[in-house]
C-alpha cells in the first residue's frame, strides 16, 4: 500500500458523526434519562480547612422529593487517591468547595433546595496554600497519614516509583561545564482546563455486587480499574458518553464516580451527578502548581551537561494522579535535554489546602517544562546563545536514551525532528528575529511598544504506553466492525482508527463502525492519554484488520483453489489480481452462512522508544507604558511521521491556546484570596478566557517523515501541543521589554513589575 495511493489516509474526511453534531442531535450525557432516574447535588465547604462539629439534615430529608442525604457519618468507608486516603465524605474539609453532604433527589431544583436545609457547624483550622510552607515544621497538617504535609511517592506504573533522576556525577560535569547558573522558576497559578462540558457521572447498581457507570471522558477501562480498586468485590462497568471536550481532566474521575455510587446504592435509583460551571470552576481538579529550584550547566559548544535541583509539586488537597505525572514529567525533561548525561533532579509531592491536582492535558511535562526550560535559559542566557539552536542540538535524537516511567532505560528508535526544528524555524523567519537575550526585535518609534520572540520545545514518549487489544470482523453482506474501546472526548480519534481500517480493508468509509465504548464488550484499552491512540489504538486496529484480511483471503484461496498471495479484496469483493472481470465474487459467497463473520485479533503492547515533539515559536507585542502583552503571532512545528487527518491534526495545534494551554502564560489563572483561602474567578467573567475574536495569527509546519510505526507510520500529537507554548512566551515577553520575567501570567503587573515600574506597594499587591 503506497503512501501516495491512499484513499483516507492524509486526507480530510469528514466525520461519521459529524451531522449529529453540527445539528445538535449527538447524546451527550446529560441527554441520557434512565427511568426512576435521581439528581444529586453536593453541599460545599465555605472554609479551607476545618472540622465538621455539627451537622443535621432532618430538614433537608423531610423535604418532599429528596431521596437521601449523605454525610460523613452514614457516607461508605471508600477512598480514591494515590494511595488512596480521600473519602468519599470526610469529617474534615480540606479546600474551598470541599464535599460537606450530598443529596439525591427527584430533580435537580428539590436537590438545590435541600442543601439550604442542612445545617452545618464547623471549627476552623489553620491552612496553607503554598507548597513550600506546607513543608515547614509548624505548617498546618491536612492529613495524619501524610506527615509534614508530604505525600508518598507511590506509582501506578513499577514496583520501584520513578520520581528521581540521579544519573552520571554532577558536581564534576559542573566543573566541566564552561557555563554555569542557578535559577527558581514557577508554573504554579492552577490554571482550569475547562472543558465546554463539566464533569459528569450516572451511577446505577444493577446487581448487589455490580454497578453501571455512565461518564463523559475518554478512558473507561482506566475508570472502571480506578473504581474496582477503591470498593472492593464490585464489578464495575463504565460506558463512556461522547464528551464535550476533556483536555485530560475528565479522562479519570475517582471521587464524582464515588460520590453518585454512593447515592445510588442509598437510595436503589439510578443517580446522576452532574457539575455545573461554578462547582466546575471552583471545586474541580486543576492543573498541579510546579517550582523548580536548580543549577544548569552548558559546555562551550552548547551541550547541556548538568542539571541538578528540587522540583516542588503542589498537589492541593489530593493526589489523584500526581504521582504518574511526576514519573512522565521526568522522562519528558530527559527528551527536553536528550544529551545531558548528569542529572541530580529530585521531587517533592505537597498536600496544601487548595483544590485537588489532577491529570491535564499536558500530564506533568508541561508542569515541569513551564519552569525547568526558564530554568535552563539561565544558562543559555549566561553564555549567550540562541535557544532555537541549543534546543535543536539537545533534543533527543535516535540512539540516546532515557529513563521513562516505568523506571526502565529505554534506546530511541527512528525519530530525529532536526528537519522539524529546520524548517519551523525558517517558516517563522527566527533567525532574522532573534536579537539576543533581553532584545526587542521591534521597538515602535515613539518607544511605547516593542516586540519580542521567543521559543519552547517538548516531547513526550507516552505516544506508546499501556496496552491496547481488539477485534477487526468482516460481516458476509459487506460491513466491518471495529471492536476496539474508543472514547470520544473531541480530537476525533475514533475517526482515525476508523480510517485505517477502511484503508487496510479497501472498504467505503462509512462501510466502518465502531462499537460504543464499553467495558463490558471491549477488551482493554488505556483511552485517550498522552497521545497515546494513534500508535496504540491505530496499531491495534491495523494488525486486527489485516489479520482479518488473511483469514478472508485464506478462506478465498481454499474455496477457489488459488494461491493467497494472488488474491485480494475491495469494496466488499475478493478478487483473483490481474483478473478481476473472471474472478471477483461477495465476502458472502466466500463466508457462506452459518459460517458469519471473521474475525480478526489485534494486540499492542507499550512501548516507549519513539517520542513526538513540537517546537513553539511566539511573537509577544508589550505596551511599555501599561505592560499590556498581546500574542500577536504563533507558530507551531511538529513531524508527525504521516498525517492521518490534515484538518485534524491542525486543529489539535490550534487547541494549544486552551486547554490550560498557551495563555497560562499571558492571562489564565485560578486567581487565590490568600487570606480567605478561596478562589476569586467562579464564573467565565472574572476567570479570564481567550474569545474566538481574540485569536493571532497562527501557523503550523507539519511534516512527514514516515517513521517506523505500524498505524501508517504516524505519531499522536495532540496533547502536546500547548505544552511548549508558556516558556516560549515568558522569553517573547522578556526580550520584548529587555527584563527577564520570571512570573506566569504576564499580567501588566508583572511586567511593569519586571521593568521596575511599580513601586513597593503596587508590587507587593501584585503578588497577592
């Protein structure tokens, strides 16, 4: 099969769902209505750590058509978290929008009534929102089992969890280093992913030991082990609904599923929980708060040689995921730095009384890379180099090698990205723009705005991780159903794998289905992680097909005598090559009845040897007077080996901009009252949103360089694509205004900070 003879692969095709979506007939899950349905509604903390004294719900249980309430004294003993230590209702709230009751009720309306009606006292405790506080001897303590505010450093994925590097000798690659700095950086204002559709969940038991759960992310199986694992001897099923988008945060959604199960088993009804955009906002999990304090060194011919240092990770008031994303996010700073060979790199996982970390899309690397690649810039900038062209020579190349996280060595295979970085570069017109460290490209002439550029770089290797398995079956009147589990959370993979099957089989597009996704008839599956589905699920997809294919054709060859290797299928037909109008005959007349379907088996296995990439590249306008910063132009650069969807993958770069993506970096923020301990941005006015008029002038280089991977030679891509953005803004805003900025966002305060334009007052306010 020629790369040029495609028939759908890197080429638009329009979606199979695509009319139910543009005409608003798709079911989402708050579409779905299950007979005797409840609506559950969630009291919340008004304090940020405080113990429950008193707590009556007579009131709210008398009302007519509530169903339950729950607190702690009558909620289940289950917990979630890593390792698991948050209940499902806790005589202690730890954050703002911590759960104080639940209720069930016959409609959402009597639900909300009944959580006026429960009376509740509290005893305030003292709190800490910053991670390094939570590390002080007399901090406050969130939990008993998690001593100076630390949380253990357990891990999903090896025996021995991965949370360190320590690799080579740095102190002598220090001394061999001809350039040396040190630096503190943080990527730490819990910026919201926000989703167009918040978190939701159906609950209904349908036997003593077995419970259905309906969600809206894109990782059933992972849910479904999530949820066996914190109520022990229940099977649990989980169907995912097609989501309004997830952007990571709504792939795993532990203590939501405990909390609707609960009530369903209370009350014997099926219970939906659904958040609305407040709770969404300001009890949801957020993007975990990252610090790196460290040292870089570089050699005279720009490799990075050394980096040694502490990176703090603020996980609020749970873990749910943190620790995998500490694993991930320390293979990807290895990406980042393909060729440095010393590293004393070690971590920190702090509780503090905020809402809970959760997965994001860009999984820990971004956390990370948000502040480790300034970090690196320390030394760049001491030795006056350009970055593009540091980064180029250090990105990890085919034959280095690097711990992932699953605390193995692993030698990268087939992918060198210099072509990308070549190309973008010269695309966005770098080499003509950079100036040098703290340089405007453009200063106007009356010296009130200037323009600076700036470049980001990330990678990531969990393209291959987890196992997929799955069934490719051929139906005797022409049709193909791929039973592989498939979430649908907006980046159209379902779509692609329906493509390559439609190309290994030769069949019409729509000639393809693919089942629901459901745990109870699909074999396992991670969902759609770190860009994992294109490798794995497209892999699988491919080797079912085309073991279907030969079984077909092997069926062919028996029934017509003709060597296998002669014959072929198309559009439902099997064919004698080079004789087509003498032997061409249906599936049906080779399949016959009662013999049915064949079945093809398809089976992937992680792997880690190949990562993506993608290179920022971003044009930062300051007004010098009022330290406004606008994005006026993004560039993005990436080779994903083969397109399987141009209009797809393009829009994957352009979601870059949400997501808790690029503008982390210029304007979204989780905003604190430190004082108060809560949140200030609880609604899409006050928590600052780029609008679809606001958008700059975006371009994108994506190549195509074939790589040695089974799903056509493609890499997955889309998580990755905001993760570069915010360091490579924080060096357009710095150059720009000809002063490093060290904060996220560059908030006007924060730049005329930088520019030592505010004064100790207005300063301080800034860091409120």
């Amino acid at each position: 099969m020629g790369e040029n003879n495609y028939r759908y692969i890197g080429k638009h095709v329009n979606r199979a769902d695509a009319k139910e979506l543009i005409t608003g007939r798709r079911q989402f899950i708050d579409d779905i209505r299950i007979p005797g349905m409840l609506y559950a509604r969630v009291l919340r903390s008004p304090y940020p750590h405080a113990n429950i004294t008193r707590i009556e719900t007579e009131k709210a249980e008398a009302l007519p058509g509530v169903k339950a309430v729950l607190t702690y004294k009558n909620a289940p003993g289950w917990k979630c978290g890593l390792p698991q230590h948050r209940k499902v209702l806790d005589s202690r709230v730890r954050f703002v929008g911590d759960s104080v009751a639940l209720v069930a009720a016959e409609s959402i309306e009597i639900a909300n009534e009944a959580l006026k009606l429960i009376e509740v006292e509290y005893e305030q405790l003292p709190f800490v929102l910053d991670c390094e506080e939570a590390l002080k001897p007399d901090a406050p303590q969130l939990y008993e089992e998690f001593p100076g505010n630390i949380i253990p450093k357990t891990t999903p994925f090896s025996e021995e969890p991965f949370n360190q590097i320590h690799v080579g000798n740095v102190e002598e690659a220090f001394k061999e280093s001809k350039y040396v700095a040190e630096g503190y950086y943080c990527y730490d204002k819990w910026p919201h992913p926000l989703p167009p559709e918040s978190p939701g969940v159906i609950a209904e038991w349908t036997s003593p030991s077995a419970v259905t759960l309906h969600y809206n992310g894109g990782a059933p199986h992972l849910q479904k082990f999530n949820t066996e694992a914190s109520i022990p001897g229940v099977a649990v099923r989980v169907i995912a609904c097609h989501a309004g988008g997830s952007y990571g945060s709504k792939q795993l959604i532990p203590h939501l599923a405990l909390q609707a199960i609960a009530l369903a088993k209370e009350t014997g009804h099926a219970v939906k929980l659904m958040m609305d955009r407040t709770d969404h906002l300001l009890s949801y999990e957020l993007r975990q708060g990252s610090r790196i304090r460290g040292k870089v060194g570089i050699t005279e011919d720009g490799i990075i040689n050394a980096i040694q240092g502490m990176w703090y990770i603020d996980s609020g008031m749970s873990s749910t995921y943190a620790q995998a994303m500490t694993a991930v996010g320390l293979g990807e700073a290895q990406a980042f730095c393909g060729k440095c060979k010393n590293w004393d790199l070690d971590t920190v996982l702090v509780a503090t009384n905020h809402s809970s970390q959760a997965p994001i899309r860009g999984f820990g690397g971004q956390e990370l890379k948000g502040a480790m690649i300034p970090l690196v810039c320390t030394a760049i900038r001491a030795a006056n180099m350009d970055p593009y062209e540091v980064f180029k020579k250090n990105f990890v190349k085919a034959g280095d090698s690097y711990i992932w996280r699953d605390y193995k060595w692993w030698e990268v295979r087939s992918v060198d990205f210099t072509a990308a970085f070549e190309e973008s570069a010269k695309a966005f017109g770098w080499k003509d723009k950079w100036k040098g460290w703290e340089v405007p490209t453009w200063v106007s002439p009356d010296g009130k705005r200037a323009i600076g550029v700036g470049v980001g770089v990330h990678g990531n290797a969990d393209i291959g991780e987890d196992p997929t398995e799955g069934f490719v079956k051929l139906h005797p009147f022409g049709s193909v159903t791929v039973e592989i589990c498939i979430g649908e959370t907006g980046g159209a993979q379902r779509h692609g794998v329906q493509k390559m099957v439609a190309e290994v089989m030769k069949v019409p597009f729509d000639g393809v289905q693919l089942v629901n996704s459901d745990t109870h008839g699909t074999g396992y599956d991670a969902g759609m992680i770190g860009s994992r589905g294109t490798i794995t699920m497209g892999t699988c997809a491919v080797r079912a097909a085309k073991d279907a294919k030969r079984k077909l054709l092997q069926l062919a060859s028996e029934k017509l005598n003709i060597d296998v290797d002669e014959l072929d299928t198309e559009n439902f037909m099997v064919f004698q090559k080079g004789h087509q109008d003498q032997v061409c005959l249906p599936w049906i007349a080779i399949t016959g009845t009662p013999e049915m379907t064949i079945t093809g088996v398809g089976v992937y296995k992680q792997n880690f040897d190949k990562p993506n990439f993608a290179l920022y590249f971003a044009e930062m306008e300051v007004n010098l007077e009022t330290g406004e910063a606008k994005l006026v132009r993004a560039l993005e650069g990436t080779d994903v080996g083969q397109i399987i969807d141009p209009v797809n993958v393009r829009m994957q770069a352009e979601g870059s901009f949400g997501a808790a993506g690029a503008d982390t970096a210029i304007f979204e923020e989780m905003v604190m009252d430190k004082k108060l301990g809560r949140f200030m941005t609880g609604n899409m006015i006050d928590y600052k949103w780029r609008t679809f008029n606001e958008f700059p002038q975006f371009d994108t280089v994506i190549l195509e360089s074939q790589f040695n991977t089974e799903s056509f030679h493609a890499l997955g891509f889309g998580e990755i694509s905001g993760s570069p953005a915010p360091s490579a803004i924080l060096m357009a805003v710095s150059n720009a205004i000809g002063h490093e900025v060290k904060e996220y966002p560059v908030t006007p305060n924060v730049v005329l900070k930088a520019m030592g334009k505010l004064g100790t007052d207005q300063a301080a306010t800034s860091n409120q």
